[in-house]
C-alpha cells in the first residue's frame, strides 16, 4: 500500500533535505578600497603630496611615516593575548584612524598576496599574485609566488610600479629594512621596491635603523618588517608557548621603535595576515592526495589548505565545481572563477564598498577554474604534493575574521 487515508507518505528528503552550499557572495569580503590592505600606502603617500595617489582610507597626513609589518598578527589574535603584548594592546583604540577598528587583508589572505597590496596599492586581481601557488598560464605550471619557484620575470608577472617607487620619484626619502635575505628576491622587487634596501639581521637592529631613516630627510617613508610571529604559529600553532614567546618579542620591538620616533612622525603597525590552527583529524584536515572525489578531473590543485585554486582538465570545470560543492559546499565558500570575480573576492565591482580595480586580463587565467574558501574550522591539504605545508599546525588564507582582520595601530611624535 503506498499510501493512507490522509495521502501518499511523505518522501525520505522531507526528513532531511539536501545541504544548501553556501552561497559565494555571502562571505565576509574584504574592504577594498576603503579599508584594506592595499589602500594604506597610498593614503600615506596622498598625505606626503605624493602626485598621482589618493585613497577614500582617511589618514590623517604625516611627514615621516613608519609601516611596521609584523607577519601572522592578526587582530583577534592581538586582541586575545594582552598579558603577551600590553604595549600593542594599549594601542588597539587607535587602530584605523582613531576607529578602534582592523584593516582587512585582500584575498586570500596570504603573505605574496598581501605584500603585494601594501606595495602597489592594488587589491590582488590587479596586481596579480592572487595565490600562494597559481598557474602560469603561459606554462600551464603551479607558480609559487613567495618564494618565486619557478622563476618568472618578476616585472612581466607584476607590471605595476610600487608606493616606493612613485614617492622615492617624487622626492620622499624611501626605504626598507628587513632581513638581509630578502633584499634581491623577485617579491621584494615587485611588491616592496623603491629607495634603498637595508639588511638587518635582528629585530631590534631594524626598529633602531628604521627610525634612524625616518628622521635623515624632511618627507620620509620607511617600511620594517619582521617574519617570527608567522612561523611560530605555522609549526607551533598560535596556542603555543613558542607563538606567545615570539608575540612578547614584537611587542617590545613595536614599543622601541615607537619610543625612538622623530619629531613629526607616525608609526603605524600591521599585518599581512591572521592565523587559525586547525586540528590534525580526517573531518578537519582533507587529504586531496588521498579524497578520488575531490581529485576527479582536476589537472592542478594551486593556492593553500584554507584558500585553493581548483584547475580543471578542459572541460570538466563545471562537474569539479559540483562535485567540491556538494562534498565541501557546507564549510567552504566555493565559487567558479567568474562567480568568485563578479562577488568582489580579489577586488572591483561586486566588492563590500565597491571600490579597488577589477581583475586585469592577465590575471584573469591565475585565478582557478573553481576558487574554494573555507569558513568553518577545515582545510584541504596534499599530504604528498605538498608534506611541509600539509604539517602545519597554524594556517591562514581565507576571509573568517581570524585571518582576514589585522590591526592599523598607529602612534604619532
């Protein structure tokens, strides 16, 4: 009998009905335009009467400016550890002019991504390092844009010039100062490059030069930066001694740099980034290497664990954009290249303010054929393509507050 005297029986789905995948343009985007990343330069260099560069952030203008870039400080992770960084927490109300406010980071939130922002001016789909690793359309090989493996010629891959560039052209005494390692890298000369490069080995070396810097010239603009606080929570996780250690650390160099600036100064310091440990079991970290589902007619799997590119064999970019959806649709964002473009995630119209540039040609085939961002507690890693990576216990690349909000706190002489 397949039904009763009130009507057919309800159907197994009525009970539990299929998933709804989220929806891409519901995730939290970054401010491009108004308050991200790339519009904190050039609001500097408009202060500076730098021609050519205007920003909608509202900086109030200062002569000689410090950017202090501390790698992996994120806002919720400064904002959860006071007794490790009383300094940087006294200035969280002066974050983002006075607002008490974060930045965001552009996306993915990653570093090649991020230094790109502050050094160009320029959310990632015009300045064009929208991953960790994206393909090289021109090789159809996975390009690894921080470490620059394999090697492109950096100002083709990056045409735009820096912040750097356009003040040191306009007479404003520019430099960096950071790790002596960094000074010829293809990264540095896209994203950070114009002035003088100066190596220095410590921490406290750096905050003494740079403020040294700051005060040689009338109009100066200085960028520092300092990596630990990122690799302690990329092998420790940020729940660790060694991250809260290393967090202790740059808040004393924030403090001395702060305490050494000359007159007519202001020191603002930021991050590329935040951070989120994610466990290390089957339902929080999927193995792509190991998942044939997720494998199926994908030629190239790019970007990180918290943030992919998805490279599709020609003509199956609509079944893997289906196939990631249903089986990842309920804790990731997952979008096809267009949906993600046209929803604002590397910038342009569609965008939370409307604002920054849209995706530039060349740019447009970096980007996957399917872009997944995870917004709960997961990550998709390779556990044989990409052993380091897929160790980590601390991870970042997506737009959850943990990873996409950074601080702009800022201290003036």
């Amino acid at each position: 009998m397949s039904g009763s005297a009130t009507g057919p029986l309800p159907s197994a789905a009525s009970f539990w009905p299929e998933p709804t995948p989220l929806d891409p343009r519901s995730a939290p985007l970054p401010r491009y335009g108004t308050g991200s990343l790339a519009d904190l330069l050039p609001a500097v260099a408009a202060g500076q009467e730098v021609p050519g560069l205007s920003s909608d952030l509202a900086l109030a203008p200062a002569d000689r400016v410090c950017v202090f870039l501390v790698d992996g400080l994120g806002w919720e992770l400064l904002r959860a550890h006071p007794g490790e960084a009383p300094f940087l927490t006294s200035l969280l109300p002066s974050s983002l002019n006075g607002s008490g406010e974060p930045l965001t980071a552009g996306f993915p939130s990653t570093t090649a991504t991020s230094l790109a922002s502050v050094g160009t001016g320029l959310p990632p789909g015009a300045h064009g390092l929208p991953g960790y690793t994206v393909r090289d359309p021109d090789t159809g090989q996975l390009m690894n844009q921080l470490r620059w493996q394999p090697w492109t010629e950096p100002h083709a891959w990056q045409p735009y010039p820096t912040v750097f560039q356009l003040a040191d052209a306009a007479g404003v005494r520019t430099c960096q100062v950071s790790a002596p390692t960094f000074a010829e890298t293809p990264l540095t000369k896209v994203a950070l490059s114009g002035g003088t490069f100066h190596g220095r080995l410590t921490g406290e070396e750096r905050m003494d030069l740079a403020a040294e810097q700051l005060g040689a010239a009338g109009r100066s603009l200085v960028y520092t930066y300092y990596s630990e606080v990122d690799g302690k929570g990329h092998r420790f996780g940020v729940d660790s001694p060694e991250w809260r250690e290393q967090l202790r650390y740059v808040d004393g160099l924030a403090q001395r740099l702060a305490e050494s600036l000359p007159p007519r100064s202001a020191l603002y310091v930021t991050a590329d980034h935040g951070m989120i440990d994610i466990p290390f079991d089957p339902e929080s970290r999927i193995d792509f290497d190991e998942d044939w589902e997720l494998r199926a007619g994908v030629s190239l799997l790019g970007g990180e664990g918290r943030a992919r590119h998805v490279y599709a064999v020609p003509g199956a970019a609509g079944d893997v954009l289906a196939v990631w959806r249903e089986v990842l649709g309920e804790r990731m964002w997952v979008a096809g290249r267009d949906e993600a473009i046209e929803a604002g995630w590397f910038g342009g119209p569609g965008g939370a303010d409307g604002g920054g540039k849209g995706v530039d040609d060349r740019v447009y085939r970096r980007i996957g054929d399917i872009v997944a961002a995870a917004r709960d507690d997961v990550a998709i890693v390779a556990s044989h393509t990409e052993p380091k990576e897929s160790a980590m216990v601390g991870l970042h690349g997506s737009m959850t507050p943990l990873e996409q909000l950074v601080p702009l706190l800022e201290v003036r002489s």
